[in-house]
C-alpha cells in the first residue's frame, strides 16, 4: 500500500505541473483569405428579402432587386482589416481592430464595417448611412 501511494504521489509530483503548465490548445486565428471565402456566395437581405447581394470569389459583386431589373448593380468587393485600408480610403478613421468591405458600383464606393460572418449569416454596417444590414445565405 505505501509502495502504490509513494507511486502515485510521485505522479502526482511529475504530472500536475506540466499538466498546469500547458494550457487548453488555442484556435488558430482566421485568416482574411478564410473570411473572403466564407462571404463568397449570394445573401439575401433579412429587412428586405427582395434585394440579394451576391459577392463572387473574383471581388466581382451583383446587386440585384427583385422584381426591377434596372436596379441590378454590377461592381466589385474588397475586404480588408483596418490596419491595412486601400488608398482610397487612407482619409478615414476607423478603429484598426475591425473588419471592413468596400463595394464598388456604379463609380462610388461604399464602406462596411463587418460586424458578423458565419456560414449562413453575415451581418454589416453601411459606415456612411449608418445602418446595419443582415442576410442570410441563399447560396
């Protein structure tokens, strides 16, 4: 018996540090390449289940109404941290830590703030007109 509590004490001994010591594995952190991918496919807006954004892997986008083929939009997307804005924006402010997507149509660009991605739902902000857009994945 003292044999098999010695045993087990030294175990304990050797063990219960380096279990201590090594943490739960952390998740790798996603990639922007990722999230480009999980945004490609087209969403159809929650608030207004007529208009459907369709943003292709190429960062070619279709806007599209339903019901009024004149108010289909061809364009193109970018995602981008905000660490790292395009040119064309380098006069905004917007905090480093966020995630954001400029849509091309039409020679204006729109800013988004990225506020949720997952695979059957995105959310976002228009930053200029200030409103939160939902969708949900149609493709």
């Amino acid at each position: 018996m003292r044999v098999l509590l010695a045993a087990l004490g030294l175990l304990v001994a050797v063990a219960w540090p380096a279990l201590a010591a090594d943490p739960a594995p952390q998740p790798a952190p996603i990639t922007l390449d990722q999230i480009h991918r999980l945004m490609t496919g087209t969403w159809q807006n929650t608030a207004d289940t007529r208009f459907t954004r369709q943003l292709n892997a190429d960062g070619t986008s279709v806007d599209r109404y339903e019901g009024d083929e004149s108010a289909t939009s061809v364009g193109t997307w970018k995602l981008f941290e905000g660490t790292a804005l395009p040119r064309e924006l380098a006069a905004r402010k917007v905090p480093a830590e966020g995630l954001y997507m400029t849509l091309a149509e039409h020679g204006d660009l729109y800013l988004f703030a990225v506020t949720a991605v997952a695979p059957q739902a995105m959310e976002m902000i228009n930053i200029d007109r200030r409103q939160a857009l939902r969708f949900e994945r149609l493709k």
